[in-house]
C-alpha cells in the first residue's frame, strides 16, 4: 500500500489540496522563467502556443502524481523531450519531471525511477553525440552533472520511502502497545473483580451454609419441646455458635473487600492469618454444624506462599460446604499429607455421594482450578467404601524456584508465610484473596 508522501499530522492540508499547491507553484516558476526569456529569444506564434500547452500538460499532470507516479514521470518526461527542441525560449519545464520522477522514486516505484532516470540520460547522451561538432548544447561535464542529478533525485526519493515507512511502523506499534496496554488494565480490573466475587462467594456460601445448618438443628431439638432448661442452653449454644461463624464471615469479608477502601479510609491493623493457620477454626465450625470432622497431619509442615496456603484453605472451606449442604454426611475425614514435592489434602465423607452420571458443579471445577493455578491437579470422586472423596496435590515450589516456599512478585517472603495447619492452634481472623468462583457440587 502506498504510503503517504509526508508524515501523518505533518501539516494541515490534505494531500489533494498538498498535491494542487505544488502543481500550481511549479507552473507559476516554469511560467514567469519563460516570460523573461521571452523578451531575449523571439520565435513564431505557433511555437509559443504549443510550448504553453506542454507547459501547462506538464504542470498539470503533477495534480495526479501520488495517484499515477509512473504515468505522470511518463508524461512530463514527454512533455520536455517534445518541449525543449521545439520552443527556443528554454523555461524550465524540467522541473516538473524532476518532481515526477522524485514522486515515483518516494512512493515506492523504484525500479521504474531506475529506469526513467536511465532513459532519460541515454536519450540526452545519444541525442547529443548524433550533433554535428560546435552544435552540441550539453558538454560532456554537463552530461555527468545531469547523471548525478537524476541519481541524486531516485536516492532522495528512496531515502523519502525508507523515512516515511519507519515513522509509520513507529506509529503503528505506539499504537499497538497503547491497545495492548489499555487491553491488559481492561484484563486485570476484570480479573480482580471476579477474584473478588470468588471470594465473596466462598466466604458466604460457606458460612451461611453453616448458619442454616446450625439454626435448623436447634429448631429441630426445640420443636421436641424440651424441658425449658434444655431449650435454653439449646438456644445458647445455637445463637453463639451462629455468632462465631457470621464473626468470622464478617471478617473474611473485611479482609477480601479491602481492596475496595477508599483512599482516606485507615487501613486494617489487626493482625490477620489466612491459609492453612485458619483451619482448625474450620473445622471447629463444622463441628458446631453437627458434623464429626477429624483431621490428620503427616510429615513436616513448611512456610507456603500465602497464594497457595490460601488455595489449600479454600479447597477445604469449599468442600465442607458441599458436604454441610449435599451429603448428608456425618462424618468427615481432612488429611493433610506434607511430602518433599508438594502438600496433599483429602477431605472424604461418609454421605451419599453424587449420583452416577451426574456432571460435578462449578464448585468442584472452582476446586480444580485453584489447583491448576500453582501447577497442582484436584480429583472429585465417589469414594470406595461410600460417601464423595476429594484429594488435591499442591506444589512446594512454584515454576522457576528451587526452594520450597518461595513466593511469586507480590506475595510475602516465605520467612512471613502464615504458619501451616494445627488441630489445636486457633487462628483469629481472615482470609486474604484468590481465583475461581464456585457453586455446591
């Protein structure tokens, strides 16, 4: 595609109207040059017209020559072969083919400037060795001063093409790197806000699945009518065990919106914890649910990047979701295997399991996708012995460490990783954030 014969933005005029300045100044130049030599050199009026008429077709043509550069080098290269022999006033119609040819050269015809510029010096060279000695009207020095003329005008030209093609790929990858720029702030405000609805999501389905859990478990022992001493303390324990878990919802929700605090709002300073430091209180709730939950820990625990401690966290919170509101489990078993490569969780139940054939919710594809996330791999299953089975295998070392525990550009060192999971150590608060959003299974 032709490129423009000037840098975009570098003047006001449109090319056209660029175009037709041009052609107007040159005949204006060619015109009053042949106005004074025509008080010096007298010819017949029928010269003079014709020569006026190659003038003005020569003049002319340079209005189309970045639509037709070839046929208006052509052209005006025409006009002053028929020009020059005919009119004894010599103006300087050789202008116009300069420009031509220039034109042709800057627009990226480059071959048929070559050939122009050769023609052009082979018709002078011939048509002037064919002159009889003492009649010639080129010397042999002006011959070599019109070769580098018209060598200089293809060179200019190309040089022109070269300059104007750079400063348009220049403008094109600004442009590029401007959209992709816009395109990933676009990516990463969306990003941030689904991780945001994840969390909210995992917080919310957790806890509120507790707190129906817990308040319909007392309602059911009030309903037997109990004598007024046992309904109490059913109530009590009921109310403060739902006050626990929506305190801790309220927490993590503190914790996961704080990204959304306005500039002059003071920042948290309550220490947090996060991860698998939270899960003792996990599980304690799920108890307070009347779920029976056992934990195991095997081998030596290790600092984990918060975003994979957290990770660990939500593949447990999520599956006790599932099962508080889909198994009708009684039972729950949380392994939690620390080997040399990677940390491995098993969370299985003795419910009813999913039904055969029945595709696994968002929920479990939300499991599977955190792990996917830090190099792991998550299975969802009916168990063997009965009840739904869920392991998960997270890596030690992210892609690219060496060291276990070591954390990604933005996460905590891994001297500051929240510490790993103790049965019998409660952690007070929240819960930082992460990917996937998920539904029960």
């Amino acid at each position: 595609m032709p490129l423009p014969l000037r840098s975009p933005g570098g003047g006001r005029l449109s090319p056209r109207a660029a175009d037709a300045v041009v052609a107007g100044v040159v005949l204006l130049v060619v015109a009053v040059w042949t106005l004074v030599s025509a008080r010096y050199a007298s010819e017949p009026a029928v010269r003079t017209v014709l020569g006026w008429v190659l003038i003005l077709i020569g003049c002319g043509a340079l209005y189309f020559r970045r639509l037709h550069p070839v046929a208006v080098s052509v052209v005006t290269l025409l006009a002053c072969v028929v020009y020059y022999p005919l009119s004894a006033q010599d103006g300087p119609l050789m202008i116009a083919f300069a420009l031509a040819l220039y034109t042709t050269a800057a627009e990226g015809r480059f071959a048929a400037a070559v050939a122009l510029a050769a023609v052009t010096l082979l018709a002078v060279g011939l048509g002037e060795i064919r002159q009889r000695p003492g009649h010639r009207q080129i010397d042999d020095t002006s011959l070599v001063m019109l070769a580098g003329w018209l060598i200089s005008l293809v060179a200019v030209g190309r040089a022109q093409r070269t300059r104007i093609a750079y400063l348009h790929e220049v403008e094109q990858r600004a442009l590029a790197a401007e959209r992709e720029q816009e395109a990933r702030a676009r990516q990463s405000a969306t990003e941030e806000r689904l991780r945001i609805a994840r969390e909210v999501h995992d917080v919310l389905g957790h806890s509120i699945s507790l707190i129906n859990v817990q308040s319909g478990a007392a309602l059911h022992r009030l309903g037997k009518g109990p004598a007024p001493e046992a309904g109490l303390a059913t109530a009590t324990e009921a109310l403060e065990a739902v006050k626990a878990t929506s305190k801790d919802a309220l927490r993590e929700l503190r914790a996961t919106l704080g990204v959304l605090r306005g500039a002059d709002e003071p920042t948290p300073t309550a220490p947090s914890a996060s991860g698998l430091a939270l899960l003792g209180d996990l599980a304690a709730r799920a108890r307070s649910a009347g779920l029976d939950v056992r934990t195991d820990v095997t081998g030596t625990p290790v600092p984990l990047p918060p975003a994979v401690d957290l990770a660990a966290y939500r593949i447990v919170q999520e599956s006790l979701t599932n099962v508080t509101r889909h198994a009708g489990a009684r039972t729950v078993r949380i392994t939690l295997d620390w080997g040399t490569d990677a940390v491995r969780l098993r969370i299985a139940d003795d419910g009813e399991g999913a039904p055969e054939g029945r595709p696994l919710g968002s929920g479990i594809r939300g499991m599977a996708e955190r792990a996917r996330a830090f190099g792991g791999e998550l299975t969802a299953r009916n168990g063997d012995d009965g009840g739904f089975l869920v392991a998960a295998r997270l890596p030690l070392t992210r892609p690219g460490t060496t060291e276990p525990g070591t954390s990604e550009p933005g996460t905590a060192a891994p001297g500051t990783a929240h510490s790993p999971f103790k049965p019998t150590t409660p952690a007070p608060t929240a819960s930082d954030s992460d990917a996937s959003e998920r539904d029960p299974r």
